[in-house]
C-alpha cells in the first residue's frame, strides 16, 4: 500500500500485489547411472516445464547420451511463470576390458593337449562350450581357434581368440631287407 500527499495537504492511498512464484524443484536422473563405454544411457529430468541440457544437449525433458568417459550433466528446468532451477545427473562410464588369450603350448602333435589361458578380466566364457574359468586344458583334432569373452567387475565385456595348431602325426613305415636272415 502507499499514501500520495500533494502540496496542499490531500492524500490518496493505492494498493499493489506481486505475486512470488516459487522456483522450481528440478530433479535429474541416468538410467543406467554406470555403462560401459559404447553403450548408452538415459538422462530424465522432472519439476519444471521445460528443460535445457547441457553438452549441446539441447531441450525436452529426456535425453539419450554415450559418453566416452564419466560425465556430469547440468539440465536447468523453466516453469510456466518463467522461473528456473537447475540439477546435475553424472553417467559413470566404465571401461572395456583388454582381454589377452594365450596357448602353451601353440602348436601340438595330434592327441596332445594344450593349455589355454585368459587375462585381464575377472570371469572368463569360452566357445567350444569350453565353459567358464580363466585357463582351459583342450586337445583338438585339428587346427581350432578359440574365443573367450573377459567380464570385468563391473560387467564390462571384451574378447580375445587364441589358435590352436594340431599336426598330424606322421605315417611311419618299416620294412626290412631281406625280411628273413639266419
């Protein structure tokens, strides 16, 4: 409220309301929160009308990303009466493993056997229904590569694949001359 007075001593009131409107509570989430690098997840934000992303994101209240590495994201959320909030949403990006494969030895004789042996995971599939486990005894009956998948603790997958040379074994003949003596 405020009271006018003119000079000669006549006073007049008027009354004005502003209206505060509230700032939005701006929340943001990742679903998954953890990937591993290459795949995706998806940024959500709730609590206001419309919503402004950070990293070139763009607007909308939903947004697919794949970082290459741990991300924080910034959304600023506007409500109908024009007043913002914002909310951060990081994206832990987990690495690939570096899976190695190995055979000692690489080269067997036909009957032999060799050991396979798996690294820089934490559990190891391997093909020829072979099963799980970092090293594995196999005799193949012929040349055979084989492909073993590496799962980090964080369920990160790589793969690495190893050879297995098999040789035949010679055909050995033997005659005798003469084939009869006294």
């Amino acid at each position: 409220t405020v009271t006018g007075i003119t000079s000669e001593g006549c006073s007049g009131t008027a009354t004005v309301s502003v209206t505060v409107n509230p700032l939005p509570s701006v929340t943001a989430s990742a679903s998954p929160a953890a990937i591993c690098n290459g795949e995706t997840s998806v940024l959500t934000a709730s609590g206001a009308n419309t919503y402004n992303w950070s990293h070139s994101l763009g607007s909308g209240s939903s947004k697919t990303v794949s970082p290459t590495g741990t991300t924080t994201y910034t959304v600023t959320g506007i409500t109908s009466e024009g007043c913002s909030g914002t909310a951060t949403v990081s994206v832990t990006v987990n690495p690939l493993p570096t899976v190695t494969a190995s055979a000692s030895p690489a080269a067997i004789c036909n009957g032999a056997t060799s050991v396979l042996t798996a690294s820089g995971a934490n559990t190891y599939n391997w093909s020829h229904s072979l099963g799980s486990g970092s090293s594995k005894t196999v005799s193949p009956t012929g040349t055979t590569t084989y492909t073993v998948t590496g799962i980090t603790s964080e369920g990160c997958s790589g793969t690495a694949t190893v050879s297995v040379t098999v040789n035949p074994l010679p055909s050995v003949t033997a005659t005798a001359s003469p084939n009869s003596v006294c």
